[in-house]
C-alpha cells in the first residue's frame, strides 16, 4: 500500500492484507458461488477491530479515522469484494449513522452491540421506487404516543436478512419533502419486522441482500435519532462517508485484478515466451496500475479532509467515481489479459469483472456523483447549478 502516512496505518494494512489472504480469499469462492454469507466470520471480524471502525473507543469500537477505515476496507476487498461492501456498509452506513447522529443514551445501548458483532447493523434507505431520489421514499411512520407506527418496504438493503439493527429512514411529515423525513432504529425482533426476498445478484454475493418490510412495526420514540424531519439530511452525510469506502472497496478489487494478471502474464506462454513481454500486455498492467494509483489518491484526499473537519463532499464523489470506474476498467482489462481463462470461474477475475459493477451503482450512481460534481464545480464558479 502505497503513500501511508503513519505507522498505525501500515499495520492496519499488513494485519487486514493478511487476514484477507490467509482467511478469506481462499474461501471467496465458495462464498461466491452459494451467494452466502459467511456468518461463521462474524466473530473474527470483531476481534480484528473491523466491526466497529467508525465506533468511538468508549463505546467498545477502533475509533479509527477515515483514511484508516478506507485503508481497511481497500484490504478486504482485495481478498472479497463482497465482504468488503458488508463491512463497509455495517460501519459507514449503520454504526457511522447511529455515532453521528444518536443521542449519549443511545450510544451505549446500539454502538457496543456493534462493535462486537453480537449483531449486523443495516441501512435501509432504498425503496422499489425510490433509490437515488432519496426524498421521494414512501416509507411511512405515524406518531401514537410514545411510539411510532412505521409501514413500508426497503429494498437492496445488505445485511438484510442476517441484520440485528436497522437504521431505517421513514416520512413523518407527508408533503414535507426533505423535511418530512426522519431516521429510526430498529430491532430484530420488533414485531411488524419481516425479512421479505433475498436477491440473487450478478456480484458481491457473499454479502447478504434483501428486502425488509414494515408492516405497521410499532418502535419506541426513543429510537428515533435526532430531530423529527431531519434523517434526509442525516441520510446524505452518512452516504458521503459511505462513498469513501466504496471507493476504497473499488480500489481493493481492481488491484486484486492487477495482481492476479502479473501473475498470469508471467505464467502465460505464446510464441515461445511469457506474455508479459508482448507490449500489448504491458500496456494495460501499465493503464491498470497508473489508474488505480490515481484513484487511491483521490481516496486518500476525500479521507483526509474527512478527518480534518473539512467539507469533502466534492472529493468523496470524485474519488468514487473515479475509482469505481477505474476498478471496472482494470477487472475488464483482467479478464481481457486473461483469454480465455478469463471467462470462466476456475479464475477470480471472472469474480472480480462482476464484482467491481456494484461500486459503479451503490450508494449513489456514476450518474449521480457526476450530478454531484458538476453542480459543486459550478456553484465554486458562481454558475447555477
């Protein structure tokens, strides 16, 4: 890992790296070709520290800095994609949610669950239509007294169905748009909870995915967290966080690309030598290890102004779609270097050209980090956006 700052990031990286290579990468097939996920890792996960990242240390968690969980999730990813994105999303999503938001109290009932692994934090914000027009959810969750009453059904939610606490994001206000939004915990075992339809995915399929309904699932007032109407707002910090580990996790996959087509390219005969002397082999290893550089760059700039306190949601677009782009680029030229061999499964780039595409789509499209962009860059030029 290259342009690590400081010793404790270097360990970071060599104890996950390891981790990957010697406990996941072997087993990622497997994995991949039931579409599970491998609970059985849930505790060696907590025990590493990559279950509560985002969790301050008084609340049981690592309480790493950004550019120290992007570090992480680049890492695992490089040994399972899939995993990745479920780490990913339990820290910057559900557990990220709930430390940025959540009142002292409720802190120390959810964080140190977390960061434990005795249960998997989801984020359920997507809806069958509503995706990247978050204020657009239909999601309802009316007042009764001390309680509210939520009915609904979220889609594409990871952790879906082996999730132990859901961060949930419901209107209380209708007609109120993005002020009629607010965000709610919810337990399993709540009644009116039901675990709808696990999806069967194209990639990323060791992390769970499924639908979650809401059929008028009663939840106390004290799991609401923070002011009635304010969860959009919520909602799109927490995904600006969330894009820097999704760019991280696209980095991890493409350099797995990288690493698996040196090895073939060395091994690879044709005309009597390796084909890591034909030039037009060495011209892609060259696009593919220059590209995801600058994506780890981009990664480490939108991490670092995270940490800093200082606005990064341009620099967290850029560096996702950057990144998930340029990940997609190095899988496609894998598969590419690869022939034949390429596609078919008995090789991981097959794995690795499927499982890039989910960077290019999950929390927030290609399309909509362009948006994104485009109206900061106008906006910093004094144009409208």
């Amino acid at each position: 890992m290259q342009g690590l700052a400081t010793e404790e990031q270097r360990l970071i990286h060599q104890t996950v790296r390891e981790f990957a290579r010697d406990e996941v990468r072997p087993h990622a097939p497997a994995w991949d070709r039931a579409g599970r996920f491998p609970m059985e890792l849930v505790p060696r996960l907590a025990s590493l520290g990559l279950l509560g990242m985002t969790i301050p240390v008084e609340f049981g968690g690592a309480g790493l800095e950004m550019r120290a969980i992007a570090i992480a999730i680049e890492a695992l990813a490089w040994g399972d994609g899939g995993l990745a994105l479920s780490v990913a999303a339990h820290n910057s999503l559900c557990a990220g949610h709930v430390a940025a938001f959540a009142s002292d109290e409720q802190r120390r009932r959810f964080l140190p669950r977390l960061a434990s692994g005795e249960v998997l934090g989801a984020w359920c914000l997507t809806e069958p239509s509503a995706g990247s027009d978050a204020a657009a959810i239909r999601t309802r969750a009316e007042r009764r007294g001390d309680h509210w009453v939520l009915n609904g059904a979220k889609v594409f939610v990871t952790q879906g169905s082996v999730g132990g606490l859901y961060v949930v994001m419901a209107v209380t206000e209708p007609g109120a748009g993005r002020g009629g939004v607010t965000a709610f915990v919810v337990e399993r075992g709540t009644g009116g909870l039901e675990i709808g339809r696990k999806e069967e995915k194209l990639g990323v399929r060791s992390s769970d995915t499924a639908e979650v309904r809401f059929v008028d699932c009663v939840v106390p007032d004290a799991n609401r967290l923070g002011a009635t109407g304010d969860g959009y707002r919520q909602a799109m910090r927490t995904l600006e966080r969330g894009r820097i580990g999704i760019a991280a996790m696209a980095v991890g996959i493409g350099r797995a690309a990288l690493d698996a087509s040196l090895s073939y390219a060395h091994e690879r005969t044709a005309y009597g030598r390796p084909i890591a002397d034909l030039q037009a082999i060495q011209f892609m290893l060259a696009d593919m290890a220059t590209e995801l550089d600058a994506a780890w760059l981009l990664t480490e700039r939108a991490a670092d102004l995270a940490d800093r306190g200082e606005p990064f949601r341009r620099e967290a677009s850029m560096a996702k779609l950057y990144a998930s782009e340029a990940g997609a680029r190095a899988a496609s030229r894998a598969v590419q270097i690869h022939g034949g061999y390429g596609f078919i499964k008995d090789y991981p780039v097959e794995r690795f050209y499927r499982d890039i595409k989910l960077c290019e789509i999950g929390e927030g499209t290609s399309e909509v980090q362009r948006a994104i962009i485009s109206r900061a860059v106008l906006e910093s030029r004094g144009g409208t956006p």
